[in-house]
C-alpha cells in the first residue's frame, strides 16, 4: 500500500471464511467477507475509511468533526465514535426531523455527539447544514473537519483499497480464486476502493455493487470519479472505468426501510451461516445475489462482503427522499 496518514483501528484482517450451508442451497460457492467484525464499536465498513479521515484530521490539528447522513447511519455513529477515541467532539448532522432515540441514535447519544436535524426528508439537506456547523465553529475559534455523507472523498475510499490487498492475501492463503465480490453500495465509497484495488492489482474479480439508495446511473459516475481521485491519491496507476458494475431494483420501498427481499434473505442467512445482516444495506444486496445465483447468473466462488450495521436491526425506520 503506498504511504498515506492512518491511525490504526481495524482489527485486520477480519476474517474470510466459508459459507457451506448457504452455498448447499444457492447451488453457488459463497464465501463472506466480516467486515461487520473490524473491532470498534459494533463493526462496520465504514471504519476503514476513518482511519485515513482521522489520520488527516489529527494532522491538520483539528478539534471538532462534523460529518452527517441519515437519522439511523451507521456511517455517522462510527464517525463519533472514533472521534471521542482521539478526543475529538463530534458534530452529526441528519436529515429529516428527530425521532425515538433507537439504533444508532442510542449510540449517537451514548457518546455525547452534538446531533442536528435538517427537518426536510431530502438526503442532499445534510451538505449544506455541515458547511454552517463548520463556519460557526470556525467563528467560535474551533478547527472542524469536515466529511461529506459516508466518508465519499479520495481519503475515504482508500481504506477499501488498503482492504482489497488484505482480502487477496487471504483469497491467496485459502486458495480461491473469485469470480465476483458482491455488496451494498450506497455512497459508493467502499465499491470505489474495493474496484481501484482490483485494477491495481490485475484481478479478474468483478466487483458487483447493489445500489440501496441512489439510481444506477448516478452510482457509476460516483465510483468512476471517487475511483480515479483515489488512485491520484495513492499514486497508482489504474483505469477502472470499463469495470464498474453496479445492479439495480433492490432497493424496496426506499432507501432506510427494510424490504420484504432482504428480510427473506436476512432470514436465509441466519438460519444457514449464524450471520446477521443489517436491513438497510447487507439484507438487500444479498437478495439480489440470491436472485442471480437462483436464476443461473452466479458461477463461483463468489465472496460476499458483509458491511455491518448491526444497530438499524434494533431500530424504526421510516421513508425518505433518496
């Protein structure tokens, strides 16, 4: 991995491991990727993208973090989390107005994160609220730093491609060679890393994203773009534009709100391998491997990478603009 500031938060490598009962029903060899299980907090992807954030904000002498999404994010949870280890105050901004304090709003205030409703359902509300935290406590004589929705920046999306080395040493040590690696994309921020990794290091991989939140179309662009401004970054010299591939019509009734395909693959995954996936991003991208593996469109090995987000299994959800 070429040199870049990171603190160290993950517990690498989270483990690789075999799926064989799943695998026994789907016909299709699954393996998962647990990265629900990098060590802080209740787990989650979005850790290994703070750990280059953080390394940046502590660098540039920063004091306060303000960052934000939606009310149940795990993304902001993990945020503050990780702030207050390196004693930072977080500042987390939500879109929509507040509601019972469950799920990673529990945790939120658990930690003591300065909490802000937009009070209009529209995700994109969130952008502008952080730029007036961040001017007022520039005002105050603080140093905030600020990060947009899921950690989507160059420095965000190399902690995905710090994990997609880890993942081939371990594709190296059991001896698999996949086809594909399936999972949630949202901000597209992990599906960038993960695919500027596979161009780097000449895999035939296909990295397979399934949107839970934004149209097909516009998660291409997002991952061509976070893709290209990474691997700048990090030097390296990749073009991942031919291979972004990103599958639709899983997201359900809405982005945030759990589907009747992703509780029935929720409900398969933990009656098989004992695994929990959240409802808002892992639930749904399982049910679309579900669907291409039943419908003859898999061959594997085929790894699945599990993101976290525990905490939304305990909470209440309700529609919002996406």
């Amino acid at each position: 991995m070429p040199p870049l500031a990171r603190v160290s938060l993950v517990r690498e490598p989270t483990p690789l491991h075999s799926a064989p009962r799943l695998s026994e029903e789907l016909c299709v060899e699954v393996w998962f990727k647990r990265d629900d299980m990098t060590g802080v907090g209740l787990g989650g992807n979005k850790i290994r993208g703070l750990e280059y954030l953080l390394a940046d904000a502590l660098a540039q002498g920063c004091d306060s973090l303000v960052t934000g999404a939606g009310p149940q994010s795990n993304w902001a949870m993990l945020a503050a989390l990780t702030a207050r280890q390196f004693g930072i105050e977080p500042y987390l901004v939500h879109y929509g107005t507040a509601t019972s304090a469950t799920g990673n709003l529990l945790l939120c205030d658990l930690v003591d994160a300065h909490r802000y409703f937009t009070g209009c359902p529209d995700r994109t509300s969130v952008d502008g609220e952080i730029e007036r935290i961040c001017s007022q406590l520039t005002a105050a004589g603080r140093r905030p730093y600020a990060i947009p929705r899921g950690g989507a920046t160059s420095r965000g999306v190399a902690g995905y491609v710090r994990a997609g080395l880890e993942l081939d040493r371990q594709c190296q040590a059991v001896g698999i060679a996949p086809t594909q690696l399936w999972l949630a994309t949202g901000s597209c921020a992990t599906q960038a890393g993960l695919l500027t990794a596979a161009c780097w290091l000449g895999w035939t991989t296909q990295i397979t994203g399934v949107t839970v939140s934004r149209p097909r179309k516009e998660c291409t662009a997002r991952i061509e773009e976070m893709s290209a401004a990474a691997a700048d970054l990090l030097r390296i010299p990749v073009n991942s534009v031919a291979r972004v591939c990103v599958v639709d019509g899983y997201i359900g009734p809405g982005y945030g709100i759990a589907s009747p395909a992703g509780q029935a693959a929720t409900s398969l995954v933990a009656r098989t391998e004992g695994i929990f996936l959240d409802p808002i991003f892992g639930a749904k991208a399982m049910a679309a491997l579900i669907d291409a593996a039943r419908g003859g469109r898999v061959t594997g090995p085929v790894i699945f990478l599990v993101t976290g987000g525990a905490p939304t299994l305990f909470a209440s959800t309700k529609a919002v603009t996406v």
